[in-house]
C-alpha cells in the first residue's frame, strides 16, 4: 500500500452561516474548537440548515484526494457502532479507501465536525470527538503499517494517554512518517511534543505558516527557513497568498498560489494540499513538482463546498 492515514473519524456537518452565529455564539473565526459536552454541540447544531454530511477528518480527507489520484491507499480511525459510523464506513469504501478498523459499540458516538462556512468562504469549525479521540494502541495494525510506503498523520490526533500511545505505535512500525501539524491551537498545545516529534521522528511535517512560526518561537520566517535546512527532513509550509515552500536540506522549492479561482469554502485546503504533495512524492516527483500537485489540488477543493472533489 502507498499511504496509509491514521486519524480522526468524523462525519463533517456542512452549515452555511452568518459572521454573527460566530460572534454571538463565541466563537474565534478560522479556528477549530473543541466541544467535550455533547449537549451543548447537538444545541449549536439545532439551529443550523445542514448542507451536506461527509466522512471527514483532515487525514481522511488526504486520504481520499489521494485515492481519487489513483494511489492504493487505506485509513485507521476509530467510530462507534451507530448509523454516523455505518454512514462513515461507507462514505470510505464508495471512495476507493481501504478501512482497517472494526467498529463496535462504544461509550461515546461516532465523532462530529461542525463546519459553519461564513459569506467570506471562511470556515470555523466545532468538533464533538466522541469515540474518535479516544483511540488506542489496540487499534493499530502493525501488520497493515509495516506495509505501506508511509503512514500520515494529524496533529489533531495527538493527546496524552491513549491517543499518544497509538502513535507511538504506528510510528514504531512505520517506514517512513508524515503529519500535518494541523492547527495553531494544537500546536501552543502540544508544542514540546510536537517539536521533539518534528525533529526526531517525522520525515514530513506539513504546516502553515502561523504554526511553524509558533512551533519554533521563530521571530521571521527566515528562521523557519533555517530551521528546516539544518533538519535535513522534508517540511512544507503554506503561506497563504505567498503560496507554498518545501525544504529539504539545500532543496527548496516555492510555488504560487493560482489566480482568478472563485472562491467558496476553504474547508479541506490543507488536506487536499497534503494529499497532492504526498502523490508526488511517493510517485517520485521532484520537490518542485509534488508542491505544484498540491496546490492544484487545493485550488480544485476550494471552488466547491465541502473538502471532498
């Protein structure tokens, strides 16, 4: 197998909305937030018109992008028994993904990401993780990551106890590890563990700009720059209207952003990204080329609502 995600099983619940649901309920637009009582999530969702519901989580949806590349590719994440986690199997299996995890009914539901999309195509999300975090290191096939080419993971995963385990796991057994860092939240979070697992154990870290700048304490991006050269492993870094560095060692590549897109929802950008540049590399393409996947990968996502093309 080429790739194999392990990560969040969430349904994504697609909800378009005005600034002021984001305000008024207290949230910080562009971010993820984390919703531990599932009262108040089934309250915020009440309110809402649901435009669509898809298997999601951001490696699964890489996962996905990869598939529809023409990558034989599979995924690991924890759902419960419930219709959400038939819903979810099944949204996998329709896009090609191999699903190595057998649910069973458990304490918690199946995992749900409310994506609230405002006028300006931004998206601010609030996740219920139900039983996705709390997966284990009983989870994890050894067998299936032994064999793939590379396991990619979410730094949305990453929590002390079980979760942790789980990817000491996996990374134990993989031959070649890639994780996106996934949020700044996560990142201010977790950022001793992140950074030894940046510099010790990743061969890929996917970032934006405002989380690798946070990882490092960097006061420029010059010293991001610095940083990834003297690493000698694989980091690349969205940047927004700048478009998108990759650095390994003295190789540098840098690409820009496509122009003239008609923008309507910027869920899945990052996922979509990662999935593009992964194919290029584990399909041999140049730093170069594989940053150039990516973004027309993104650029694709983008233009339609939801993170799935």
């Amino acid at each position: 197998m080429k790739i194999l995600g392990i990560g969040n099983a969430i349904v994504d619940v697609i909800c378009k909305v005005e600034d002021k649901f984001i305000t008024d309920n207290g949230l910080t637009k562009s971010t993820m937030k984390l919703i531990f009582d599932e009262i108040e999530f089934k309250n915020l969702l009440s309110n809402l018109k649901i435009e669509k519901t898809v298997s999601g989580g951001s490696v699964a949806n890489s996962i996905v992008g990869l598939s529809q590349l023409g990558n034989k590719v599979g995924f690991i994440g924890k759902v419960c028994d419930d219709n959400l986690g038939a819903k979810y199997e099944e949204g996998l299996k329709n896009e090609n993904v191999e699903y190595f995890y057998l649910k069973k009914k458990e304490e918690l539901p199946t995992g749900t990401c409310l994506i609230l999309v405002t006028p300006d195509s931004e998206r601010t999300m609030c996740t219920f993780l139900g039983t996705a975090g709390k997966i284990n290191e009983n989870d994890i096939n050894s067998d299936v990551i032994k064999k793939s080419d590379i396991i990619f993971l979410e730094g949305y995963l990453w929590d002390e106890g079980d979760p942790k385990k789980a990817f000491e796991k996996a990374i134990k057994s993989s031959n070649k590890v890639a994780m996106s860092l996934s949020d700044q939240f996560c990142v201010d979070r977790h950022k001793p563990h992140f950074l030894e697992l940046v510099k010790n154990k990743l061969d890929i870290t996917f970032a934006n700009e405002q989380e690798i700048i946070s990882l490092i304490n960097a006061k420029s991006f010059n010293e991001v720059i610095n940083f990834a050269k003297e690493l000698q492993k694989t980091i690349v870094v969205t940047r927004g209207e700048k478009g998108a560095i990759a650095i390994n060692g003295n190789d540098t590549a840098e690409c820009g952003i496509k122009n003239n897109l008609k923008i309507v929802d910027l869920t899945g950008a990052g996922d979509l990204f990662a999935a593009g540049f992964l194919h290029g590399h584990v399909n041999n393409m140049s730093l170069k080329d594989s940053l150039e996947k990516g973004t027309e990968m993104s650029s694709k996502v983008i233009q339609q609502i939801g993170a799935r093309l």
